[in-house]
C-alpha cells in the first residue's frame, strides 16, 4: 500500500546548503520539489546566511524554509527530498552536522508526530535552530510545534538572541 494520505497535509521543509553555489543548489531543490507528483509548493521563505551550528570550522549556510501541501504521505514525501539531494550531488557525510551541498529536513507535516528510524517529526532540533525558525516564522509565525504546544515565533523569541547569527542573502 502506498504511503499516501489522500488529503493535502501542510509540510514545512527546511532547505540549507554551504558547498558549491548555495542559494542556487536550494533553488535547483525548489524546482524539483515543484514538480513531485502530489506536491504543491505555497510559500518559499526569504534566504539567509547561517552561521554554522554543532560544527563550527566549516563555511556559513544558506538557508531558508518552503511550506507546501502533499497528498504524500510522510515516508513517500521523505523518499522524494533524499532523491532530490541525491540529484544535486549530495553524497552521504562523513561529520555529523558537517558541510553538505544540499540538505532538505522535514520540519513539521501537518500536526503529525512521528518517530522511527528513518524520520523523525517534528524535527527533533528545529525549536533550537535560528535558521530553521526564522524562515518558517517569515512564511507563519503563527504555526504550533505539536508537542510543546507553542509556536514557531514563541519558540524563535526564546532562543539568544546573539546566538546563532543569519543576515539576509
């Protein structure tokens, strides 16, 4: 049986990228993303500059955040982004949050929770991660982490703010 839901599920995806030509590795996914059968891009996020995060001596990202709808459903719709960073060149990585040409996590699909080993929703570091944040909050502030019940823009307003630096791209 197909991982499909049937119904169009809001999904926020974070894009991010520091090798190569950045914003246009996360536009290239974009363009991709549009055109998977059962996805509708609705709003794509400013870009910024991100300082890195986790492991610091390696290059700043671009980042930015889309929110679209899917009759996939979460597994299928995974498949897809780790097609399309297979498509833009991304080989597996060697350091753990290390520099990569492309990287597309799902952030929230719809007020689903979901814990595997392949995937895990919401992300489980996106309410510390100023460049996944500030993205969603310029597309809705106003969207609710399903487990800690708060939204993206309370949960941004907790974070240092000399933390984590991003400037607009």
């Amino acid at each position: 049986m197909p991982d499909s839901t049937g119904v169009n599920q809001p999904v926020f995806l974070s894009l991010g990228s520091n090798l190569g030509r950045r914003r246009s590795n996360c536009l290239a996914a974009l363009e991709m993303l549009a055109k998977v059968e059962g996805v509708k891009v609705l709003k794509v996020s400013p870009f910024y500059l991100t300082e890195p995060v986790d492991y610091l001596d390696q290059d700043w990202f671009v980042n930015g955040a889309v929110k679209l709808e899917t009759r996939l459903g979460a597994f299928r719709l995974l498949q897809a982004t780790q097609a399309i960073q297979k498509k833009c060149g991304r080989k597996a990585n060697t350091i753990r949050f290390g520099p990569r040409l492309l990287d597309i996590d799902i952030i929230f699909f719809g007020d689903q929770i979901i814990n595997s080993a392949e995937l895990t929703v919401p992300h489980p570091r996106m309410h510390k991660r100023r460049f996944v944040l500030q993205p969603i909050c310029d597309i809705d502030p106003t969207v609710v982490h399903p487990l800690l019940g708060e939204t993206v823009e309370s949960l941004l307003a907790k974070l240092d703010p000399g933390s984590q630096r991003m400037v607009p791209y």
